[in-house]
C-alpha cells in the first residue's frame, strides 16, 4: 500500500467528508485496483470479512447504500424482512454514479453529493479495523465500526 502517492480527485469529497468530521483516517492508494472486496483484502492483508463492500440497492424506491462484509453477499429477501420493505433491489451502474458521484468498485461509504441513507451489516462489528473503498477503486481506509456507524449514520442490520 503507498501512502504517499496523491489521491485521485475522486478521493477528494471522502477525504473533506473525513476532516469535517474529526475522523483520522489515511485514504491509502493502492497500485492496483480493489474494485472487489477479494482484491482488497489481498492488496491490504486483512480478512476477507473486514472489507466494508459498499452497495447501492433501491429499497423501495429509495436509493440506500448497504455496507457489508466482504465475506459474504446480501440476501434481499433478508434484507427485505429486516427492514420491513416491499422491495429491493440492486441499483444499476448509472444509479450507482448519480446517486454516490462514484463508480461501482470505489464507492466509499461518505462523500457523496447528497447524504445516502445507509445501512450496515452487523457482521462488520467482527472486525477492527474495517475497509472500505474511498471514493475511487484504487483507494481504500480504515475505520472502526463505530466510526462508519457515526459517519453514514446507518442502521445495523443483518443483510445475509
């Protein structure tokens, strides 16, 4: 990981998002793309549970991000129970980018044009330190559980 290298302006929002909020955190660029959560969790070393894999689903009509653990995927049904909803369903490419201003594989949990409704996978309070992309796909940072709780202020739920 090289810290020292600049952040693609991508990174840009999440990085003032950070500051604003007191969170001291790096955005570490990676030489390769970490645009899955097994390729992040190669390039940084850490299991694959502690990725924070950053989805954009339309939950009844409304755009949500879902943080979850790398080491598994949502089950919507699940999803769906937990959170009383009618329906879910993964957003497209194009909702991903309008909605985050980010693309698919660096979609980082703040930093968006618009504050996101957000929720996280409870599976993630497992893991310390937790990763997840930031803002571009060769950038990642770490954070506590806490610190993703407070920063998107997402609800905890299970997603799988």
């Amino acid at each position: 990981m090289n810290e020292q290298v600049p952040i693609p302006r991508g990174s840009e929002p999440v990085r003032a998002q950070l500051a604003a909020a007191g969170v001291e955190t790096r955005i570490v660029v990676l030489p390769d793309s970490a645009h899955t959560a097994k390729a992040a969790a190669t390039a940084i070393g850490c299991p694959l549970g502690a990725i924070a894999s950053s989805l954009l689903f339309v939950i009844d009509e409304v755009p949500t991000l879902v943080m979850t653990s790398g080491a598994h995927r949502v089950d919507t049904e699940v999803m769906a129970r937990e959170l009383g909803a009618e329906s879910v369903a993964m957003a497209n490419a194009k909702q991903v980018r309008s909605v985050t201003g980010q693309v698919i594989g660096g979609v980082a949990p703040i930093g968006h044009p618009q504050p996101v409704p957000t929720v996280i996978d409870r599976t993630l309070a497992e893991f310390d330190p937790i990763w997840s992309a930031a803002g571009h796909p060769h950038t990642v940072m770490a954070l506590s559980f806490e610190q993703l709780r407070e920063l998107t202020g997402g609800r905890v739920i299970s997603v799988a």
